[in-house]
C-alpha cells in the first residue's frame, strides 16, 4: 500500500513532467514504488521495472497509477543482465518514442561485518547497486543523446558518505554510484544529460525495517534525526522529481541527502 506521505505528496505534485517517460528500477515496491507514483502524478508516463518474481507488485504499482489517472507500463528487468537491458530500453524506445528519465533504484543490502562478508555476498552487491547503475546507465544513453535531453537519477545512500558499520560491502557500492554519477554528469552534459544522485537516510521500507531490526533502534535513530522522523517512501519523491524535471535545469553532478537531518556533509 502507498505510504502516507506519498499520498500527500502526489496530492499536490507540480505537472512538471507532462510528456516524458520514465523508467523506475525495483520499482515494485519500497521507494521505487513511490518513486513512479510520484513521477506519475507529476505528468510522467512511468515504465516500472523489477526482477521476473515481482511481476504481480509491479502490476499493483501500476494499476495504483492507473487509477489515480496516470500512465503505466511495467517490464521485468534484472539490472545485471546487460543483454536482457538493451532488449527492454529497445522495446521500450519503440512503444513510448524515448526515456526521458532514468531512476536507477534496484538495489539489495545484506548486513555483515566486513571480516565476515562472503565473496559471493560482496560481488552480489557490486553487481546489482554499482555495476547495475553502470549497465541501465548505458543502455540508455544512446538514444537520450540522440534527442540532446535527458535525466538520470541515481538512489544511492549515506552510507556510501559515511560508511556504516556491517554495511561496509553496501556502502562500497553506493559511495561508487556516487562517483559514477560525478563523472557521468562531465561526461554526459555536452549531451544535454543531466545526472544526479540522492542519498536517503533510513526510509522505512521491507529493506530499511530489516536492516534496523529492533524498536530500540528505530528509536535511537529517530532522536537522531533533526525532523525527529524516520522517513517514509515518499518523502524521496519531491526530490526526485525535481532532478527529473526542469526545475534542476543546471543541477548536475550532485548527491543531495534526504535523510531528515543525520547526516551533513
Ligand atoms: N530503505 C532505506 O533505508 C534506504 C536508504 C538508503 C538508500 N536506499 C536505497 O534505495 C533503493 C530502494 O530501496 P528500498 O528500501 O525501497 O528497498 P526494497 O528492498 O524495498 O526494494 C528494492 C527493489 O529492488 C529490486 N531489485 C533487487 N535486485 C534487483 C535486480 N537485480 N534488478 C532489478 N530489480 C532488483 C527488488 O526486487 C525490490 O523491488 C535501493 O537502491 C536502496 O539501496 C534505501
């Protein structure tokens, strides 16, 4: 079910994105999910993407949009299958005529201490979170260049600021979304492309609950949190849309962190 601050804030969403296409990855559920709801009511026709297993999530996600009177198509699509990618952005490209904006949202945590991290645990993690950003990322460009205009956007964490202890694998890769989307953005803007990154905090989601684990640390984290919340799904929305649409014209290169005030640099 969409969260509460989705509801609000899709409620209110600036039609800044009539026209556009979106591509949303692991967007079945969590933040991905109201990623697309967001850039649906923000004008956008979404295309939500996740693995094979979440086809009926996604086609709840989509019929949500539907619904509240957007536009909705889903497509399974692993990140690390650089082969299955150019298929989906080909097929895509021919139905909507273009991605105009590409969320870079799949990701997948597994907590554990460094010294016992597995080395099938560690490649698992580089592959979905940064060298799934790399593929998706690559596959689209062509045809954004090709029409001089495009936004990516890529969900990393402050973990990858800050590095988080028993998420050290995780924040590895993120603190590599985080470079790719600096140096995609120099080697992307003479095109037109933007590409920028957030970074959210703890947002309640199936992976921000199990990674906090116990009420004790819901609440140590959310008294550490200047808004004194943790966040919700949709509170990654308004900022997203902001660095889908042209509000963020001259925006590019940059990690903004939404994380309710834990974190500041
Ligand atoms: N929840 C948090 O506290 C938090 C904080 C910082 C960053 N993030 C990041 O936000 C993003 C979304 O996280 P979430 O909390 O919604 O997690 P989630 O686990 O609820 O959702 C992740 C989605 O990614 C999909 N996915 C996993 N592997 C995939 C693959 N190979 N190809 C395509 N899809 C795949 C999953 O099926 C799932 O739908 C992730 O990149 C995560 O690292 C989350």
């Amino acid at each position: 079910m969409p969260d509460t601050a989705t509801n609000q804030i899709t409620a209110t969403m600036p039609q800044v994105l009539i026209g556009k296409t979106a591509l949303v990855t692991g967007a079945s559920r969590g933040i991905g999910a109201a990623l697309a709801e967001g850039l649906a009511a923000a004008g956008a026709r979404v295309v939500i993407c996740d693995l094979p297993a979440q086809a009926a999530d996604m086609d709840a996600v989509a019929a949500r949009i539907v619904a509240a009177g957007g536009t909705a198509d889903t497509r399974a699509l692993n990140v690390t299958d650089s082969a299955a990618l150019a298929e989906a952005v080909a097929a895509i490209t021919e139905a909507t005529g273009g991605i105009d904006i590409l969320v870079n949202n799949a990701g997948i945590l597994k907590p554990s201490r460094l010294e016992d991290l597995s080395e099938a645990d560690w490649d698992a993690h580089m592959d979905v979170n940064a060298k799934g950003v790399l593929l998706m990322t690559n596959a689209v460009i062509p045809q954004m260049r090709a029409r001089g205009a495009g936004r990516i956007i890529n969900i990393a964490s402050i973990a990858g600021r800050q590095g988080v202890p028993t998420q050290g694998h995780y924040a590895a890769t993120k603190a590599t979304a985080i470079t790719l989307t600096r140096v995609y953005a120099q080697e992307l803007g003479p095109d037109g492309i933007t590409v920028n990154a957030i970074c959210p905090g703890i947002i309640l989601t199936e992976m921000g609950r199990n990674n906090l684990g116990s009420q004790e640390n819901i609440d140590h984290w959310t008294n550490v949190a200047a808004l004194r919340r943790l966040g919700a799904p949709g509170d990654v929305t308004g900022p997203t849309v902001f660095f889908a649409s042209d509000l963020s014209a001259f925006v590019t290169g940059q990690a903004l962190n939404v994380d309710g005030g834990i974190y500041f640099h």
